[in-house]
C-alpha cells in the first residue's frame, strides 16, 4: 500500500496550540490511492465496524478503544438527535510521534508536532494518531471530526471543534471537559463574559487559540446540559444543516429561540 503521491491541502486546518495540538483537513483535490504507509510499516491492518485499522501498535492493546469508538457513534447520535454516516474511516495509529512525522511531513508539513490528525478527502475519512498517554483522547477528537465531516454538508468551526472537545472525553464523563471547566468557572465569576460572534468569525484553525476551543466547548456543554429547550435548540440547527438548509449564524438561532441564553450560561457556570 505504498503512496508517493502528494496531498493537495486546500482547506480547513485545525490547530490548537495548548495543551494538545490537533489538525483536520479537509482536502479538495487529492490522490486517487489510499494514503497509507508502506505495508511493512504497519504491524497488523484488519476492520473493525467501519473502521478499517492500520497499526504500528499491537492490536491486543488498541483494540478496547477501538471497539469503543462504535459506542461513541451512538453517543453522538443520541445527544445531537442526528444520524452519523457508516462511511469507512482509516484509523492509523502510530507507535511514537517521530513515526507519525516520518509519514505526515511529505503528505501535511503543518501537522508534523501534533499528535493526531484528520484528513477529509472526497471519498475517504482518515484519522491519524500517535499511541501515547492521551492517545485515545486523540482518537474520539478526531474520530468525532470524522462522523461529523462525513455527515454533515458544513459545521461552523468553532462548533466542530466544540463538539470535538466535548466527545473526546469518555462517556463516564458527561461531557465535563477538566481541562476547561475550572478556568472557565473562574472567569465567570470575575464576570468575564461568553464570547458568541467573536468566535463565529474564526474562519481558520490556526486562528483559535486554546481560549476558542475552551468557549466552544462551553457552549457545547451549556446547550447539551442547561436545559431540554437549549439542548432541543442546538439539535435543530445541527438537523436543519442535515438536511442541507441554511441555519444561519449559531447565536443569531439560539437566542431567536431563547432570548436569554447568554446570560443564562454565565449564570450557569457561576454557579457550577
Ligand atoms: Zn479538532
């Protein structure tokens, strides 16, 4: 399964600077051949599900995760009341960072210091991740990047990258983002406000500071957990984009719904 073929890279980059950084692309002209690594690289590839594996680890010990990602497609689907995509997604999963730089420097010389990526191409889904610490973390991120691309025509940034933060976390955790919660509880108390358009303007991933994706997901959470009318809210535009309609701007529809929401969700996290 070697490739030699370069990438096209014309799109959506995702880049976070901290703790983590992430990048997803979504390709718009690329090869024709499945953008694997020699064969010999890979200690086993086998299907899982939708998942078709490619691996520099041994199976025994990626499997659990692996298997879990079919729960986290019904995760998603319950909580956003939308129907994912069965499209096949490439998972390949890299045993130290400097073999997944050795593969992705050629292919997206702009993601070779992160630990996972996503790659969208016309008929193909690719998830790459280093085996690390927080590896599976890594995974749900950018596996939820790849259920999402592949089931909806559009997704704001800022909301793809919420959604991201929120399902990254396993399920036990309801959502509940560690890594923001604290600092976001804080500035809500010092009475610093949700941005909502400014993080509408973010056209590009490597405009979004760590701060962006920490507000996304807040927003993400508020809507999912504050009440059945934001979390109903926040179903109908991901459903009204399903159907290839123009929802408009997030906040424009979430407050036409629910006048209050931005104070709502300061007051909510003050009180968290
Ligand atoms: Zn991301």
């Amino acid at each position: 399964m070697a490739e030699s073929t370069s990438w096209g890279v014309n799109a959506r980059q995702c880049l976070r600077t901290a703790p983590l950084l992430f990048l997803a692309l979504v390709l718009q002209s690329l090869p024709v051949s499945t953008p694997t690594a020699n064969a010999a690289d890979w200690q086993a590839e086998y299907v899982e599900g939708q998942f078709r594996v490619h691996t520099q680890v041994d199976p025994d010990r990626i499997q659990p995760a692996v298997r879990r990602l079919s729960r986290l497609q019904k995760q998603i689907e319950e909580s956003l009341q939308i129907e994912l995509s069965d499209q096949t997604v490439d998972l390949l999963i890299f045993s130290s960072q400097r073999q997944y730089r050795d593969y992705v420097a050629p292919r997206v010389p702009e993601a070779v210091n992160r630990p996972a990526l996503f790659v969208k191409g016309p008929d193909a889904l690719w998830v790459h991740v280093v085996y690390d610490n927080s590896w599976e973390t890594n995974l749900r991120h950018e596996v939820t990047h790849a259920f999402l691309h592949a089931s909806l025509p559009f997704l704001p940034l800022w909301l793809d990258e919420g959604l991201a933060e929120y399902f990254e976390l396993p399920e036990s955790a309801k959502g509940v983002n560690r890594k923001y919660s604290g600092n976001l509880v804080w500035r809500m108390r010092l009475r610093r406000g949700l941005p909502t358009s400014d993080l509408e303007q973010l056209q590009s991933l490597t405009e979004m500071r760590p701060d962006d994706y920490r507000d996304s997901w807040a927003w993400v959470y508020f809507c999912l957990h504050s009440s059945n009318e934001t979390r109903t809210l926040l179903q109908n535009y991901l459903q009204t984009i399903q159907r290839e309609e123009v929802p408009g701007a997030f906040f424009r529809y979430l407050t036409a719904g629910y006048p209050s929401a931005v104070v709502t969700a300061e007051r909510f996290y003050r009180s968290w």
